[in-house]
C-alpha cells in the first residue's frame, strides 16, 4: 500500500532552516544524463532518460520515460573532451539544446569545440528543469 506525506514546508533538525516545498518540487532537475558521447555512445547514469540516439556529429536525442507537462521546460548542459587520457588534458565543450523546437518526450542536443563546429563529446551531461506531464 501506498502511504502519502503532505507538507508545506521542510525544515532542519533545529527548526532554524526552511524551504518551501514548492522549490523542491519545482527546482528540481526532473531530467539528467552523464552520457558517452564517443564511439558507441551509452548512458553512464540517468534519471529519467529512457532511451539514448546518436545523429551524427555532436547531436544526441535524450527520450524521456516520463513526459514533460509542456515544452516550456529548462534545457542546460556541459561536456568535456580528454584528448590524451590525461585529466590534465580536459578541454570544456559546448554542449547544450539543439536549434529544434522542444517536444514534451525528447530533447535534442549539440556538442560543439570552442571554434563553433559540431563534434562529439567524451562526456556530456545534460539536464532538464520543468513539470512532468
């Protein structure tokens, strides 16, 4: 059986901190992924992220297993690229929601260098910030 907590407000164990539960609900990120985006890409870890399709160059679809309410939701992300294998080698990428509309069950993305052009991503993540349908 299913039991149920309802409250307004979350507060410490001192009583002296509080949020509304309105702000964890909804600043919640409803959506991630830690993709690898190189070779055959995969899923490392996700939330929410059903399924994975690589498009060519940089561009990755995310599918959610739960819709979005609307396409109105918040689409960030960064990646990196280790060019050597070394740590010391990490380079920052663009990597952030491709120029197509938004639909409530897929996002698209786009990974770009630092010069503009598309490119593939060692490791992307992606995450997403709105109400579920």
């Amino acid at each position: 059986m299913a039991s149920e907590l309802r409250v307004n407000t979350l507060k410490d164990a001192a009583g002296s901190n509080e949020v509304a539960m309105t702000y964890v609900a909804n600043g919640s990120a409803k959506a991630w992924a830690n993709i690898s985006g190189t070779g055959t890409i995969s899923l490392r870890d996700s939330l929410n992220v059903s399924s994975l399709t690589d498009d060519g160059t940089g561009a990755y679809d995310t599918s959610f297993s739960n819709s979005f309410n609307t396409t109105n939701y918040c689409a960030i992300g960064n990646g990196k690229e280790n060019s050597s294998g070394s740590r010391n080698s990490d380079v920052d990428r663009l990597f952030h929601p491709a120029r197509t509309a938004f639909t409530t069950s897929v996002c698209e993305w786009l990974g770009q260098n630092l010069s503009g052009g598309d490119a593939d991503l060692d490791e992307a993540f992606p995450m997403v910030l709105g109400d579920l349908a």
